[in-house]
C-alpha cells in the first residue's frame, strides 16, 4: 500500500522567529490521523530566523535527529557539548533519563533550514548521549546512505531503535532501488527538490507511507534530497 501525504497538508506555526512545518501532530498542531508512523513521531521542517533559536529546554526518551539544510544550527547541552551542525551533518541525541539544550542560529543575515526529527526509542530511563557525523554529498548521490540505524553499521550515527534512516542525491537519470522486507514498512520524506517514487510524484514537503511492496523505486529527480526511513 502506498499513501501520499502532500506537504501543504502539514500542520503549520508561525512565531516570527521560527517558520515550522510539522509532519505529524506537535505542540499546538493536533490530528490524530497524523500522530506519527511506527516509531517515527516527529519530522518538523523548520526555519529560524538570523539570530533566533530555541533556548535551554528539556526531552526525556526520545531520538533526537537534526538534519540540516542550508545554514548552521548551534547545540550545546548540559552533557558538556557544543557544537555547530552544518549541511552535511547528521547530529543524534539520546535524550534517555533527561538531557537539557539549546540550538541557536547565530548567524546575522542568513536563516538555518533543518529538519527535526524524533524517533521513540525502543528502551528508556537511559544515560543520555549525544553524537555528530558528516556525510559528504559525494556518499549519497544517486545512492541511498544510511546516516542512522540501531546497530551503527556503516559509520551511522546510533539510534536505540529497530530503525533505518537514509538520505539521497538525486538528478536527472540517476535511479535508485530500496527492497523492503514483508515485516517493515517504510516512510518517504522529500525534503527538496522533486522525484517519483513507485512512480508517484513527490515534491518538496511532501511524504509517502509504503507497506507491503517489495521495493521502493526513486528516479526522475530534479534536484532532489529525500530521506528513507524503514521501520520495524
């Protein structure tokens, strides 16, 4: 079964410093046929204004993925990091038994884009860590790059999940293939550009649930980047 879910049905906030578009129900969007797809619970496509963030808050037993775009985004926690995300970046944080952060742009003339992404972990009440890694242009066009997983394996970031998230380049005549196995299912989100997936057309902001197919097939790109998250 494949379902389109097209970006501009997303739940929307504006509070002048920050544009955010959310995927599934979060904060003051709420529909409960949109309260997240297996463990995936949160895709938030944000845009923070120059000089902007988000001060000191709080999470607990949540799988934290920041993706950016275009930008920079600033973290530090009370875990003792600091750090800048950039495009490229794949940043993961555990929150476990509780972690305390901040992310901020400090830049006074351009705007970070990012996608925030919350994962429910698979186990709770753990110490809580944090983890960056870079994943360079080259390694995801045309090719699906796994960028986070529950076992680590192929330099990706750490979830403590039965998850798999990838990210993708894709342009012109490039093709890509994902099976997918009877027991999963999976959840496409382009986050620019555009592409046919099972031949389904997606631009950007939009989203495909995909169950019970064998595989996804990705071509046609027009200067796509899409994230693959196959779920358990």
């Amino acid at each position: 079964m494949l379902q389109i879910r097209k970006g501009k049905e997303r739940g929307y906030a504006d509070h002048g410093w920050l544009k955010s578009f959310h995927t599934f129900s979060f904060a003051g969007y709420h529909d409960p046929q949109h309260m997240g797809y297996g463990s995936l619970r949160v895709i938030n496509e944000d845009r923070i204004l120059p000089g902007s963030g988000f001060g000191t808050h709080g999470h607990r037993d949540m799988e934290i993925i920041s993706y950016v775009l275009e930008g920079a985004l600033a973290h530090e926690d009370n875990m003792g990091n600091g750090s800048s995300i950039v495009p490229g970046d794949v940043q993961r944080m555990s929150a476990g038994k509780g972690v305390l952060h901040s992310e901020y742009n400090h830049s006074k003339d351009a705007s970070t884009h990012f996608l925030q992404i919350w994962i429910e972990p698979n186990v709770t009440g753990i110490r809580p860590s944090y983890e960056q890694k870079h994943f360079d242009a080259g390694s995801k066009r045309g090719r699906l790059r796994l960028i986070a997983s529950g076992d680590a394996r192929e330099g990706s970031v750490l979830i403590h999940q039965d998850a798999m998230v990838y990210a993708a380049l894709l342009d012109g005549a490039e093709r890509i293939e994902h099976g997918l196995d009877a027991e999963r299912r999976a959840y496409v989100h382009v986050a620019r550009g555009r592409l046919t997936v099972n031949g389904q057309l997606l631009q950007a902001g939009d989203a495909l649930k995909a169950s019970g197919v064998e595989a996804l097939i990705f071509e046609k790109g027009e200067q796509a980047e899409v994230i693959l998250f196959d779920l358990a």
